[in-house]
C-alpha cells in the first residue's frame, strides 16, 4: 500500500499523518499512532475492548518471526478485507483502533518522576610518571647498546 492509497482509504475517517515506520508506515491522529500498514496488511491497534470485534471477523494479531520464534503482537489486528471497499464502516474501525491507542496511552503515562540522583562520574586514572631513575637507567642502557653496536667485532 502506497501512501497515497492511504490517504484515500482514511479520507472518511479525517486527517491522519502517514509516516515511514519498518517495512511500511505507521498511522497516527491527533499525535497517537493507531495503525500499521506493513507488507503483511494493514493492521489496527486493539485492545480487550476491540479484540473480540477482530476475532468475530476472523482477523488475527500481528506477527513476525525471528531466527528463534515466532512472536505475535496482541496489540495491532489485521484489518478485515471487506473493510477496503466500505470507507464509512473502516472509519468506525479506525476510531475505534484510536480509541484503543489512547487508553494505551492513559495506561503508559508514568507515575510523577523522582528528582534523578546526581550522577558522579568516576574519575579517569590519570596516567602515573615513572621515577626518574628507571627513565635514567633505560636511556643509559640503550646508551650501551649503542656503544656495543658500534665495537668491531
């Protein structure tokens, strides 16, 4: 699905901001991200009040795979087909998908912050002189290595 697609299949439901995201773009309104259009399809974002929505249409959760599992992603479902050709209907589903990304949203807001505790930086290990006399006896030792390399031999 191409961009402009995109802007045309959400024309019903308003303005969304279509951005590049993984293999495809991620949707958003109002600053919240409630679709996935990935190569796969196109995917909504659900919760325990949509899920069953999804499930009565015999949709499924996103999923990909990696080298070890398969890891399935609750929180986004794919969009019905019949959905691409009733715009009025795939509005409702789109702000019901909002709807779910919101209360996402309300349910990640942090708790109030504690002031950070200072963070001391260790300090470097400054680099430690040699005494005086090793310095001396190296530089008379290659003093002598120099006096042999020259004696005939």
């Amino acid at each position: 699905m191409d961009r402009e697609f995109l802007i045309d299949l959400f024309a019903d439901f308003g303005p969304v901001t279509i951005r590049k995201m993984f293999s495809g773009y991620g949707i958003s309104a109002d600053g919240v991200n409630f679709a996935l259009s990935l190569r796969a399809g196109l995917f909504f974002r659900a919760d325990d009040v949509t899920i069953p929505d999804f499930e009565a249409e015999g949709s499924k959760p996103f999923q990909y795979s990696t080298r070890a599992k398969t890891v399935v992603v609750n929180s986004y479902w794919e969009l019905p087909a019949r959905l691409f050709d009733d715009s009025a209907e795939l509005a409702q589903w789109a702000r019901a998908a909002l709807a779910a990304a919101q209360r996402a949203k309300v349910k990640k807001r942090p708790k109030a912050k504690k002031p950070a505790a200072k963070k001391v930086e260790p300090k470097k290990p400054v680099a430690k002189k040699r005494p005086a006399r090793k310095t001396a006896k190296k530089a008379v030792r290659s003093v002598g290595k120099a006096k042999r390399a020259r004696r005939p031999g």
